[in-house]
C-alpha cells in the first residue's frame, strides 16, 4: 500500500510520481499516537486497513498515567496528564488523524484506539 501525490513546481506539475511507503505511514502514525498518549513510538502497534477508498488507522498502545499512590494524595494530578483516560483517547483521535494527515498527505477517514494498558509516568503532561 502506498499513496501517491503529485508535485507542482511554479505552478507545473512535474511528470513521474512519489510514493509514501506504509512503513512509512507507520512509523509517522506510530510517533503521532505516542506523542498524543504519552508513550513511546515503539510501544505503538498500527495498522491499515482500506476504508472506501480512503485509509483507516487501526491502533493498539498502551497510555501514560501518574502514579496512582500520587493521585490518591492529588487528584488534580489526572488533569496534568490530560484528563481520564477515556477522554484522552477520544480527543487523541483527531490530533492523530491531523497530525498523520499533515505529514503525509494521506486521506484518512478514521482512527480506531484500543487501549492495552497502563504505563506510569512521574510527571504531567505540558499542554
């Protein structure tokens, strides 16, 4: 799988055409997910699939929390870190899809997060 784009050059398309290999995509996809959830890219797992046409973005990733003995002591802490865990990973659909769309000009038409487990973090997230 791959996506092609054309070039234009002082208004000129040039002739030939660029691929964006989908390891590619998947290492953006990775980053972009890891970034958002607070985990390394490498603790990311993607997948695609075609969804009519367009490419769907399946992930499985774990998520960053605090400490859970911290939050017991601060519950403000969870703010920190983005909120619940159910309201990061909704709002981390949409940074993904943008993000990913961004850097590769790829069409997708959804992001499907599962999350996996939990990794604990020290510190909050700066936003």
């Amino acid at each position: 799988m791959s996506i092609t784009a054309g070039a234009p050059i002082r208004g000129a398309a040039v002739a030939g055409h660029n691929r964006i290999s989908t390891q590619a995509l998947t290492s953006v996809a990775r980053a972009a997910a890891g970034e958002a959830l607070g985990v390394p890219a490498q603790d990311v797992r993607a997948e695609w699939s075609d969804d009519d046409g367009l490419l769907a973005l399946s992930l499985v990733t774990s998520i960053g929390i605090p400490p859970l003995t911290t939050v017991l002591r601060d519950p403000a802490r969870v703010a920190g870190f983005g909120g619940a865990i159910w309201d990061r990973a909704v709002a981390a659909k949409a940074e993904i899809l943008h993000r990913v769309t961004a850097l590769t000009g790829a069409q997708l038409s959804r992001v499907d997060i599962r999350i996996s487990g939990a990794t604990v973090h020290g510190g909050g997230r700066v936003r």
